[in-house]
C-alpha cells in the first residue's frame, strides 16, 4: 500500500451517453465501460487508485466549482469528450477551466496549460522552438484566405479548426474543385473561429499516425493507429485500427522532445505565465506523423487524450506514483 496520503481525488470526464460514441469500436469490440461515466481505459486507473485507499468520483466538467473545491482535493482532467459537441460547449467549457484556476483547486494538467493546448494553434509556437509540425497555416477569425492559392502551393488540403478534437469540423479537399466549392462555405466559418489549414500528409494512408504517451515527462508507452481503408482518420470510432507496439526510432525520438521542449514553447507569447505551472506535465500524448520529410508532430494533446493505459500493464501505476508525488510536493 501507498504511504501517502488518502487523497479525494475527482476524474473528470463526460456524461455518460457520451462514450456511445467511442465505445465499443470495430477495433475493440469487447472494450466497454464499466463505471460510467468513466470511459474504460479511465476505468484502469480507477481501480489502480482505489486500491491504494484513494476515494475516486467522476467529475462532469461544468458543475459547480465551489461545491466541487469542497469535495475533492485534486481534479484530474480526463474524458471531457463532449466539449466539442457546440460552439457553446466549446465556450463553456473554456470558462469552466479559466474558473478553475481562479479558483486554485489543484489540476493536472495545469488549467493554464490546458487552455493553451485546447487551440492547435500552439503547433506554431513548437515550430518556433525547433519542432519540426505537419506545415500549418493558421486562419485568425475575420480573415480571408484563398484556399485555391494554397491548394496550388501544398496540394490536397487539410482544413481544420483550432479549437477541435477526434476530427470534428476536419474537411478533406482532395481536389481543385472540392476546394473552389468549398471557399464560400470557409469563408462563412472563419466569421466566427479560427482555422488551421495544412497540407495532406498522404503517408498518413499507410503508415498512420503514432501516439506516444508521456508520464511526468518520461516515455512511457505508444499506441499505432491505421485508417480503414479508403479513409483518412484513424480514430477507432472512425474504423481506424489501433496496434500496442514501440514505434520507429525517428518518431521516439521527435516524441522525446516534446516534454523537454513545451514549456519554452508555452512561454512564447506574452503575458502567458508559466508561475505556478509544473513541468513537465502529469501527462501527454504526442501525436506523430511519418512523412516524406520526416517525423512530424500532428498533435500535443494535454487536455483530453486516451492514454492507452491497457498497452502497457503497469502505466496506471506509474500515473498513480506520480499523482501521489504531486500531492505530497
């Protein structure tokens, strides 16, 4: 048993209809929630928690936080899944966290650095450190852009918003034409948020996209998604398939820089502190893409990945041990 303290601990995560969207998935079939609103791989974690006298409860983001402050002693960000949905989600959500950390109820990962890390627009600040990104193109609210320009400079077109996650607003345009249909429709978007817009890494296609995850900075485990076949997103819930393996010896090592790397990159712009932040995080996921130039980072997700805790047997203990460290510092 653990000789740190017995710590009230909140995990917070989505409702609970929320996770018939991810699970089951045609990779996992069988990889179902037990305790939902904890999605299964949380559900790892849990146990692991409990068992070393832990009391654990699922948080639903957007309660209310004082009566929260009194009822656990340390939140850990998880499954927020949902935040997404709406514009009006995404807006609440974002409010939420700011409030938290107005609010100095402990948080990993930091509610600082998780508002940083919810807008992708944070690739351009690890370009500005050395990390080599997929190409981006940042769009900022009321500006006009010609995609067709762009499309003939990088070719098939990715065109995302910055503020987005498992896909959602992602549009493909493969074509000269899917890109001059698509520019009135961009236009009308880029009104009210702002866009990312990058080439297409066709490698994606065949060698997928790499998850590393990170605990307290150190490597810890990867995951290998593939799309299905004729599509470009590997989320499982897409049809994508996912493999426990160790990935290529250029894609750790890109991985590894990441948490060496990201408080300077956080630190970039001005007025963002980094007082009271500890780095390097609790916990990362780095997203990693095999291309023609490289390893690239696709993505630094802080606020809400799945950590893939069943790829390697042991992860949750080391997430809890490190949790424990944090609330005895």
């Amino acid at each position: 048993m653990s000789s740190s303290p017995r710590c009230r601990i909140g995990l917070v995560t989505s409702k609970p209809e929320k996770l018939r969207d991810y699970f089951p998935s045609p990779s996992e079939p069988d990889f179902l929630p037990t305790e939902p609103p904890f999605a299964p791989d949380d559900q790892l974690l849990v146990d692991e928690l409990r068992r070393y006298g832990h009391q654990v409860e699922p948080v639903i983001w957007g309660c209310d936080i004082p009566t929260l402050a009194q009822a656990v002693d340390r939140l850990v960000i998880r499954s927020p899944w949902d935040f997404m949905d709406s514009e009006d989600q995404r807006h609440r959500f974002l409010r939420w966290i700011a409030a938290l950390d107005r609010a100095e109820i402990a948080v990993d990962n930091h509610p600082r650095l998780l508002i940083w890390l919810i807008d992708k627009q944070y690739l351009k600040d690890f370009e500005l450190v050395g990390v080599p990104i997929v190409p981006t193109r940042v769009v900022a609210r009321e500006e006009s852009v010609d995609l067709f320009r762009l499309f003939e400079s990088m070719g098939p077109l990715i065109v995302k918003p910055s503020i987005s996650a498992a896909g959602v607003g992602l549009v493909f345009l493969e074509s000269s034409q899917a890109v001059t249909s698509f520019q009135p429709e961009f236009e009308s978007l880029c009104r009210t948020a702002s866009y990312l817009v990058q080439p297409f890494v066709d490698e994606i296609r065949t060698l997928g996209e790499w998850s590393l995850v990170y605990l307290g900075g150190t490597y810890s485990h990867a995951v290998h998604k593939r799309p299905a076949q004729g599509k470009i997103l590997v989320h499982a819930e897409q049809g994508g398939s996912i493999r426990f393996v160790e990935p290529p010896a250029g894609v750790r090592s890109l991985g590894d820089c990441i948490p060496n790397r990201i408080q300077e990159a956080f630190a970039l712009q001005q007025g963002r502190t980094a007082q009271g932040i500890r780095f390097p995080p609790l916990y990362l996921r780095v997203d990693v893409i095999e291309s023609n130039l490289g390893p690239l980072l696709s993505e630094c997700e802080g606020v809400e990945p799945e950590l893939f805790f069943r790829a390697r047997p042991g992860s949750e203990q080391r997430f809890r041990q490190l949790l424990e460290e944090r609330v005895m510092s």
